[in-house]
C-alpha cells in the first residue's frame, strides 16, 4: 500500500488549460503540504494543511487553489496554466509539526507547452 | 532573508569511504533540521532529525551533527556503497511551521 499517493504521475497540457493534481495518504497524518520542485532541483513549499484547515500558504499565484475535503486528501488544482508552471510537484504528509519527518509522494511531473 | 547552502558541486568517493555533506543556513533558528535522500523521478525520504538541543545523532553507517552556533549541519555516511549514491537534501525547520529543503548534495559512490 503507497502510503502518499499523488495523480496522475504525468501532465502534459497547453497553456491557458486548468488541471487538477490529487493526493491521498494513508498514515493517519493530520498534516498535509504541497511542495513544488523546479528544474534547479530546489524543493519550495507551497501550501500546508492541518486537520483540512490552510496552515501556510506561500506566496504562489492565486491560480493555485489547494481543497482538502477531509484529512486524507489534499488536492491541488491550477487555472490558467503559464509555461513557468512547469515543474515537479510533490505532495506530503506528516504527524502535527513533522519531528518523525515528513512522507513524500512519488511526484507529479507538469509540463505546459 | 533565510537561507540554506548544501555543497552545490556533486561530491564523488570511493566506496568505504566516508562521505560529508555540509549544510549551512543563516537567519534561521530552527528547532530541528532533518536530512532526507531523493533518487531520480522520486519524492525525498526522511532520513534523521537533530534537534537543536542535540550534538549528534546516529542511525546505522548515518551520522549527522547540529552546530547552531557555527550554523551548520555535518551528514556522514560511513563505509560507503554505491547503492548510497542520490541527492541529499537537509531541512531545517523553523518556529513558522515550515520544513524549508536546501538545494541538495549529489552524492556518488564508485566501486
């Protein structure tokens, strides 16, 4: 059993198109993130989320929207895709702050042309 | 503004020998910083925490030390093995709730 899974593992769209990233784990975490990691490797965060509530949201574009329906799931979801969009995402999952580390997912590759 | 810095050149050894990567950060004071471990086309896997507290840690060939006077983190790996061989990122963590990654060591172990 994965135990952060994220889909779709590849995205390939055009620009302007709205897409959809989903992200369940089964730890039992009460703490979800989403982290973006561009070419140069960096790894930014995102978005968190605690027991569905937005904890951090970093400065990203109002065209990145995160929904957590419950505290399994957190979804991410960007309108009115840029080329500069494209990138590795990585959603997460930890206990409360994160002291036993934090889970990754394997990743979703986006790539806007 | 905070920052971290990981030995941006890749850091190629021998196997058996002792890998170290250094992680500085400045204008942070983090309650703990953790390592992880990226292979190609995966997520990071934790690894350790330190916390600031603490010296030193150890968990099997790891070893990962927490200067927070000096700002910086030690990882090593002992007795090497190529199956060591990925991308080390270290993470502190600060009192705003953010795990904040560095840009990460490519690490390379040669038979």
């Amino acid at each position: 059993d994965t135990a952060v899974s994220q889909t779709p593992k590849y995205l390939v769209t055009q620009m302007g198109n709205d897409k959809s990233i989903k992200c369940e784990q089964n730890l039992g975490h009460d703490t979800m993130y989403w982290y973006k990691q561009d070419s140069k490797k960096f790894l930014k965060i995102m978005f968190s989320y605690n027991n569905k509530e937005l904890i951090i949201n970093e400065t990203v574009p109002n065209r990145f929207s995160p929904k957590s329906p419950d505290k399994a799931h957190l979804n991410l979801h960007i309108n009115s895709l840029e080329l500069g969009d494209s990138a590795v995402y990585f959603c997460a999952s930890s206990q409360a702050e994160g002291a036993r580390g934090y889970t990754f997912g394997s990743g979703t590759r986006l790539t806007v042309v | 503004s905070q920052k971290i810095e990981q030995n941006s050149e890749a850091l190629n050894i021998q196997e058996g020998k002792t890998a170290t990567l250094t992680c500085n950060y400045t204008n942070y004071s983090p309650a703990y910083l953790q390592w992880y471990r990226q292979d190609p086309g995966r997520g990071p896997v934790f690894l350790l925490l330190i916390r600031e507290n603490e010296k030193e840690k150890r968990k099997e060939r790891l070893k990962v030390t927490f200067d927070t006077t000096l700002k910086q983190s030690l990882f090593h790996i002992t007795a090497s093995q190529p199956a060591d061989s990925a991308t080390y990122l270290c993470a502190p963590y600060n009192q705003g709730g953010k795990l904040i990654f560095g840009q990460g060591t490519e690490l390379s172990v040669k038979p």
